[in-house]
C-alpha cells in the first residue's frame, strides 16, 4: 500500500510556500491596482466559462462536429482565457507598476498592498493543488485496496503447492499497480500526516463526502464485481438499456474505435453525437443518483 512519507510531506509543503512566495513577489512588482485587475479577470473568465460556451454553442454547433457538451466546454475555456488575457492587457496599458510608482511612500503602499493580494493569490492556488491532489488520491487510494484485497483473496484460494511456485516466481515482488496511481496515493496520504494533515483538513472547504464519494468510485473502477453490481443498479441498467447505448454498445465500428483508442473519432461520429446530445437520455443521466449506486456496487 501507498503509505504517507514524511519526506513527500515536508517537499510538498516547501512547494506550497515557493508558489506562495512567487506570487508574493510577482503582486509586489505589480501593485494593488494591477492586482485587483486580475481578481476582476479571474471573476470574469469564471463567468464567461460558464455562460458563453452554451451561448455560443448554437453558432458552433454547424461547423463542429462533436458532442454539445464537448463544445460547451471547449469554448467556455477557449473564451475564459481570451477574458482573462483581454483584462489583465488593458490593465497593464492603463495602470502602472510598484516600480513605476513616482512617490517613495506610494511605491510602498502600492508593494505591500499588491503583496497581500499576491499571497491570496498563492494559497489559492495551493488549495487548488490541494483538492486535486486529494481527489485524485482518493480514487487512486480505494483502487490499491481493491487490488490488495483482489490479491489476497486470490492467494487465500490457491494450493500451497501453487503457492509456493507464486513465490518462487514472483519472490518480494509487490501487488502490480501503476506508478501513476501509487504516487497519486501516497501523496494523497503524505499531505495528510499528523499535525498538518488535520489543518489540511480542516481548512478544506470541500466536503469530506466528496473525498468519500470518489474513493467508492475508486473501489468500483478497480472491482469488476463491482462495476457489474454499479450497472445493475435500476438507474443505470435503465441507461444501459436505452436504445441508444444499446445502439452503440453493440456496433461494431465503435467498439472498434473504443480498442483502438481512436477517441478523436469516436467523438466525430455521428451516432454518438446524436446519443449524447439525445435529450431523453440527457434528462435519464441528471436523474441518476450516483451516489446510491456506487454504495449499491460497494456492498458486499
């Protein structure tokens, strides 16, 4: 299992206060002014990620052919950065740096008032990291469970002579697992050691049944049992039985785009286009209590 290093832990922290000190340092030369330009370019490339890719989509819809919600979100992040890049420019043209400030004393307030901002700035990103981190560890945490126990059930129903050929083979040999997923896991675990761990916590705004929720996704994605047990829960076998999955789940064209990890393509088609943008199963996927059927796969 990926335990907590105290090691990954003191990195982890020394890189949250680099990012914090860089933005320090980066509001200092800025000033306030540039600096509040920025918190009103971030507040409106938010707003304009969530509002313009949907009002944008009926233009874009003719010339692009991918699923709506693929459009959406790409140019609700295509427009986001324009916002941001568009703000932040006029800002720079039209109000002045620390150092460009003409009065020693200006110059002062200017810097210390740009530095608070910038330290706003760096927490919020390291919290960002943070919950990133946590979430994705959680997943990653509840899927070494479920290969550990996986592996010793599976070596609980082997003959001891077979046994003793696994260790002969495979001597001091771990539980196969993905790099990617066991870093993600003990860093999870890292930054959540001790006495920082608990401020860790209890800083995060993210409800703790949001970690709980992807762990049970986790567990579910790395069970087969489970994943069967998931799409038999009546929600999920009614999606899976509707037409269109129907439709798509047994042609043999997409299956072999699936196996060919030609998602590209697999996004271009038609028949899937007109699935995910089929209204009725749209409304059965926001009806769907996720939630309840993860623990219904979950049970034992």
């Amino acid at each position: 299992m990926a335990a907590g290093s105290s090691l990954w832990q003191t990195i982890f922290i020394c890189f949250a206060f680099a990012l914090i000190a860089i933005e320090i340092v980066r509001g200092w030369r800025l000033g306030l002014v540039r600096q509040l330009v920025r918190v009103v370019a971030v507040a409106a490339a938010y707003a304009s990620a969530i509002f313009g890719g949907p009002w944008l989509l009926p233009l874009i819809r003719p010339f692009v052919k991918v699923p709506d919600i693929v459009i959406s979100v790409i140019v609700g992040a295509v427009i986001a950065l324009l916002v941001y890049s568009a703000i932040v420019t006029i800002g720079s043209i039209l109000f002045r740096k620390t150092g460009q400030q003409s009065s020693g004393i200006v110059r002062l307030l200017y810097g210390l008032s740009g530095a608070l901002v910038g330290l706003f700035f760096g927490l919020l990103t390291v919290w960002l990291t943070v919950v990133a981190v946590r979430s994705l560890g959680a997943i990653a945490n509840a899927q070494l469970h479920a290969q550990a126990a996986q592996e010793s059930a599976r070596k609980q129903q082997l003959a001891p002579r077979r046994i003793y050929a696994d260790r002969r083979l495979s001597a001091g040999a771990e539980p196969r697992s993905q790099p990617l997923v066991a870093s993600l896991a003990k860093l999870k675990n890292s930054i959540e050691l001790g006495t920082i761990g608990n401020v860790v916590k209890t800083a995060d705004v993210v409800p703790p049944g949001t970690y709980e929720t992807l762990g049970k996704l986790g567990q579910v994605l790395s069970n087969r049992q489970s994943a069967e047990r998931f799409l038999y829960y009546p929600g999920a076998k009614e999606l899976t039985e509707n037409p269109k999955i129907v439709a798509l789940r047994n042609d043999p064209e997409i299956i072999q785009m699936i196996e060919e990890q030609r998602f590209l393509d697999l996004l271009q088609d038609k028949r899937l286009i007109d699935a995910m943008n089929d209204p009725t199963l749209a409304a059965q996927v926001r009806g769907f209590n996720f939630e309840r059927a993860l623990d219904y796969a979950a049970e034992r």
